[in-house]
C-alpha cells in the first residue's frame, strides 16, 4: 500500500524489486501495488521503467536479473494468468503474455498489469514476475483492497509519516508487513 504522502518513485523501485526477487517465485513476494487513484498516472511510467530495467536469461548469467520459472507447466500457468488478466480488462503497464526468445529455459516476460479488485490476478497467487496495480479512492478502500485476499504472507506500507504506515500495517491481515 503506496500512501499518497509516500515516496512514489522509491515505493515502486521496492515493490518492484520484492515482486522480482526469485522471478517472482517467493512466497511472500509483493505481487500487487496499490496506489492512490490520483498518483496512478505519475506511478505508470515508473512501473515500466523499473521492470523494463530488469534483464532475463539464465540464472548463473552475471548479466540476468530475472531467471526461469521452474518448470513449463509453471510458465505455462502464469502466461495464461497474464492473458486472463488482459481478458477480463486489465490494462496492460509492461510487459506481456509474449514469452521471450532465449534458447532454454522457462522465461516469463516480467509484466505489470493494472487490475480492478474482483479480478482474478488480484485475487489469486500468480508466483511469477507479475506485478498487480490497483487503485483506491481512500486509506479504508486500501485497507479493504488489502485484506481482500486469501493469500496474507507478507505485505508493505509506504507513508512519509512513520506513524501513519504503522497505524496503517495493523489494519492488514497479513503475517509481516514492511514498511517503507
């Protein structure tokens, strides 16, 4: 949860790079970002340029950010997580459904993909380089937005205001929460 007193351009860099880690293969990755409905606009361009940063290829490549997904049934699954996504309206930020071309390996191309709350990738486990935006209108609706999911293992406030991003974590059902 991206606070609208937050640093916008460090909330995405981080949120980013905790989705990412692993190729989004992490348990406790944070998959969806939620901004104020005022700061999506300004927050788009940052997304893209964070994730389009982000070098795929093989894992012991001193070069690559981003390694395989684990198996090609795990591909397989998160390409057709992206497409229903695309399908059910979801606006796409970077990235895609397109896997790229690299001689081995499961790659999925890492992709961000602004969603509303009863979407499926807003509700489900992706566990693959898929970022998840949402919007909300006030601190409750974040809250809301926040806690509507079954998956709760970790999460993130970002707020200039310590104390308002700690009011804020406890109001999340999740196992840890970060902040900034």
């Amino acid at each position: 949860v991206v606070l609208p007193d937050a640093d916008l351009a460090a909330a995405v860099k981080g949120t980013v790079s905790a989705c990412m880690l692993n190729s989004g293969q992490t348990c406790s990755a944070h998959t969806r970002l939620l901004v104020h409905e005022s700061q999506y606009e300004a927050a788009k361009p940052l997304i893209a340029q964070a994730i389009q940063k982000l070098n795929i290829g093989p894992s012991l490549d001193e070069g690559s950010r981003l390694g395989p997904l684990v198996s090609a049934n795990q591909r397989d699954r998160v390409v057709a997580m992206i497409e229903k996504g695309l399908a059910e309206g979801g606006e796409l930020i970077v990235g895609g459904p397109e896997r790229p071309a690299l001689p081995k390996g499961y790659f999925v191309q890492p992709t961000a993909m602004r969603v509303q709350p009863q979407h499926t990738l807003a509700r489900e486990e992706i566990f693959g380089p898929v970022l998840v935006v949402l919007t909300y209108k006030d601190e409750d609706d974040a809250i809301r937005i926040a806690n509507s999911t079954a998956y709760g293992l970790g999460g993130g406030v970002w707020s200039a205001d310590e104390d308002r991003a700690m009011a804020v974590a406890r109001k999340l059902r999740t196992g840890q929460v970060d902040i900034n």
